[in-house]
C-alpha cells in the first residue's frame, strides 16, 4: 500500500473514532434516562420508556440510518451531515439495548437499600443518586463494555452513506488495489485493536468504581487442611 492509501484508512480510522465517541455519549444517557424510567412509579412513565425500548430494540440499525438519512430531510426540510444522522441513528438504537441493562442493574440492588433510603427521609432523586447508582453502576459494567464493542462493530452501517469511515475507506482502497484480502484483514485487525482498547479500558473503569463502592477483584483464598488430615501429617 502507498502512503497516500494509508492515510486514507487513517482517516477513516478518525471518522469511525469520531462516530463511536459521539454515539456512544448519545447512547449512555439515553439508556440512563430509559432505564431510570422504567423503573419509575408512574406508569405512564414506565409506559413511554418502554415503547421507545421496544421499538428501538425490535428496529434494524440499518434500517433507522436510511431513515434517518433518507426519510427526515424531506418530511421536514432539513439535512443532517452523515455523522450526526449516523450518531443520533446508532445512539437512539443502541440506547434501547443499555435502557434494559441500567434497568435490570438498579432491580438488582438489595431492596433494603432503598428502604433504608425511605427511612432516612431521602427523596427518590436522593435514593437513586446516592444510594441506587453508586452500586448499580459497576455492575453495569461489564454488559455496557459488551455494548461498546458491538457499537464499535455497527458504526461500518454508516459506510451505506459514502460516510469515509474505516470500512468505506477500507473498500475504497480495495478497489484502488484490487486486493480483497489483503486490505481487509488490515480492516479486521484495526477493528480488533479498537476493540481491545476499549475493553481495557472498560475494565479499569470497572476496577475503579468497584473499589469506590468498597468491592475489590474477587481473589482465591486457600481452603483450611480437614482437622483429621492435618493430624495425620504431624
């Protein structure tokens, strides 16, 4: 590959970078205000949260990036950039999935936590604040860093829009070469390395906010020797 080919899927590689960042801050407090909701009292409330995580959930990605490309500008006469169709397409979509994960780790926290919370006079915003999130968030970890990744991974759909992310750069550089092969296991491994980038740093974030809430990595401790062992030993 020529210099100027590399730069090419460099930047595609920015572009891509670019589209995860974005989409997944649309995605995180999407799927925050989701899954709070669904846990709330009224039930108009859990109501429209979960509508959205339905329809969302039960939509192709692919589909809501045509949409949202294709189908908005002309009902109400206005144009978004492919990164910002691409962002608010895969965010509201990806969103859906993290509203169930945030739900289900605020249903998991102790029910006595709460209680104490009501006993103390908290507000709910107090409760969830203060007591609900510092111990649910760490435990969302794990399936957010799930999430990330297939995020990462659906940000090619975006290459639909002649969006110069890193799998249209990727292809572009194949038709230049003629080379199917070779230029796309380059495209699998740079995806590869985003990948392991952010699953490390997921984990570290997950090290750290469990060590806040007083949980540490869980560690092997030695079985104690049976009593009739030990004396048979001496």
């Amino acid at each position: 590959m020529t210099p100027g080919l590399w730069e090419l899927v460099l930047k595609g590689v920015w572009v891509t970078v670019q589209l995860l960042v974005c989409s997944a801050l649309l995605a995180t407090a999407v799927a925050f205000a989701a899954g709070v909701a669904r846990t709330h009292r009224l039930w108009i409330v859990r109501f429209l949260a979960g509508l959205y995580t339905e329809v969302f959930r039960g939509t192709s990605a692919l589909v809501m990036i045509f949409w949202v490309f294709f189908v908005l500008p002309p009902a109400f006469g206005w144009q978004l950039v492919p990164l910002w169709a691409g962002t608010l397409a895969l965010g509201l979509t990806y969103g859906a999935y993290g509203a169930e994960i945030v739900r289900g780790g605020l249903l998991a926290v102790d029910p006595a936590q709460q209680e104490g919370g009501i006993a103390l006079s908290f507000t709910p915003w107090q409760r969830l604040r203060l007591i609900l999130l510092p111990q649910a968030v760490p435990e969302m970890i794990p399936p957010f860093c799930n999430l990330l990744i297939e995020l990462l991974k659906g940000t090619a759909l975006v290459s639909i829009m002649g969006m110069g992310d890193l799998a249209f750069s990727g292809n572009l550089v194949r038709l230049a070469l003629q080379e199917s092969a070779e230029i796309y296991t380059y495209v699998l491994l740079i995806y590869f390395v985003i990948a392991f980038l952010l699953t490390r740093m997921m984990r570290g974030l997950e090290k750290k906010l469990k060590a806040g809430v007083g949980k540490g990595p869980v560690t092997k401790t030695a079985r104690p020797e049976p009593a009739g062992i030990e004396a048979g030993a001496r």
